[in-house]
C-alpha cells in the first residue's frame, strides 16, 4: 500500500504515442494515471498530446524535457536534504511518512522541487505531486497533514539527520533552529 502513496517517477525518454526519443530542453506534457498497478507516467510530444489523453487523468502539466546528463564522479558522501528524501522514498516503512513531507516542502522552498498538483485521493488522503527541476522526475508525496507541533518535532529530527545542531536542553527547544547556510538547508517556518 504504501508504495502506491509516494513514489517517483522518472521522464521517458521519448514519446509514448510516436516513440520519437525528446530532444534536451523540448516541450513536453507528462501526465499520471492511477490504476491496478499505481501511478503510471506517460510523456508526450506537444503533436501527439491531444491525441494521447485516453483515461482519467490524476494529474497533467507541460514541461520541458531534460536530457540526463553523466553521473558526476561520487564526490565524498554527505547527506543531503535530497539524498536523505530519495533514501526515504526507497523504503516503505510509514513512520518516514513525515520526514517525506517535510524533506519535499524544504526541497521546494530551495526551488529544487516544484509542486505541480495537490490531489484529495477518494480516501480522503491528500497527494502533492512535485516535479524535479532538473531531471524532471515526478515525486508523490502524502501530505500528512501535521499540526504546526508535530511539524516542527519532524522539522527537528531532519535538521538532526542532515547533521544539523539537535537542542541539548528544553528551554532550547523554544529557539529557532540555527542551519548551515553552505548547504542551504534552511528552516521551513520563516
Ligand atoms: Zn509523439
């Protein structure tokens, strides 16, 4: 179940009607369906998309393709909000469900993810659909629905797996968390 609530999806390389690969930086519409099998992503030319809309749609938007470009060498390895959200999505363990949310909405406010649609699923669980700016890939994130305390409990705990400062006591828990600006980690509430 829960690898139908969050998920990734990643560009096609070419058309689903004409199967002609996409040219680097050539419009696109992508859209996602759901069914037996969960999301599905198909992406279209710009010719072959009025024709390809068979089916409900959950959601659709035009984009741009990006062609992927070589790994970089593996720099030494430190977590990122990034790397830890794509290590969370890996897994299907529903006490992450939180962090998820959270890791995605600072990812957005770092303009690395763009929220694309916010769906209400029949039972009634709220759906964000960011796009990555970069590789294109669609991210499916449950909002959790936090209350302002329980967001900034998750808050803590990601800031302290990214090697963020954790409060040593109570009454320090009352400050605002102080960030890494190298890393652009920053706070969600301000
Ligand atoms: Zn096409």
């Amino acid at each position: 179940m829960n690898q139908q609530e969050w998920n990734i999806k990643e560009p096609c390389a070419e058309c689903k009607a004409c199967h002609r690969a996409f040219a680097d930086k050539e419009p696109i519409w992508s859209r996602l369906t759901f069914g037996a099998e969960g999301y599905e992503r198909q992406d279209c030319c710009a010719v072959c998309w009025p024709g390809a809309q068979k089916g409900d749609s959950v959601s659709a938007w035009k984009s741009v393709y990006h062609m992927p470009a070589p790994p970089p060498p593996e720099p030494i390895k430190r977590e990122t909000a990034e790397s830890l959200l794509r290590q969370f999505m890996e897994t299907e363990d529903p006490s992450r469900r939180s962090a998820i949310f959270i890791l995605a909405v600072m990812l957005e406010r770092r303009r690395l993810l763009v929220e694309r649609d916010v769906k209400t699923r029949e039972d009634g669980l709220k759906v964000r659909f960011y796009e990555h700016r970069k590789t294109g890939e669609v991210f499916v994130v449950p909002d959790p629905g936090l209350r302002l305390d329980e967001l900034e409990q998750v808050q803590q705990e990601v800031i302290a797996l990214l090697g963020g400062p954790v409060p040593e006591k109570a009454s320090d828990k009352k400050e605002k968390p102080s960030f890494d600006e190298s890393r652009g980690d920053g706070p969600l509430g301000s």
